[in-house]
C-alpha cells in the first residue's frame, strides 16, 4: 500500500524526507519506504504522523477525505 497523503504533506509543508525522519527519530531510508509503500507504516509511527500534520490517522490512510483531526 502507498502513502501519498504522508508525502503530500510533507511537501505542503517544505519538508524534505529527512527532516520528518528526524521528528520520527529514524532514517531518512526507512521514512521513504513508508512513502512508497515498500513498507508499512507502524501503528505508533501512522499517530505521530498524525500528531505532527494536525490531522487524523483514517485520513493518512486514505479513508476520509476530511483531513480535521477528531477530538
């Protein structure tokens, strides 16, 4: 499965790969596997996403188009 939410906003916040690496404490290689989709996205790894775009994990994942975060 790809994650072209995780790089799109990425992007919309002019981070590169290794920036968002550093905030998740790993390698800019492993960051870009989640990206791609040649690696899964742990569950702990898909909140923090979350935590740092202010948005929700279903729209990570694609299952919403509403990117609010749920309170």
């Amino acid at each position: 499965m790809k994650y072209p939410r995780i790089r799109d906003l990425r992007e919309d916040h002019d981070w590169n790969q290794k920036t968002v690496a550093a905030m998740l404490n790993m390698s800019q290689t492993g960051y870009s596997k989640y990206e791609t989709g040649e690696n899964d996205i742990p569950t702990q790894v898909l909140i923090r996403l979350a935590q740092i775009y202010n948005t929700s994990v279903d729209y990570l994942l694609g299952e919403t188009q509403n990117p609010k975060r749920y309170e």
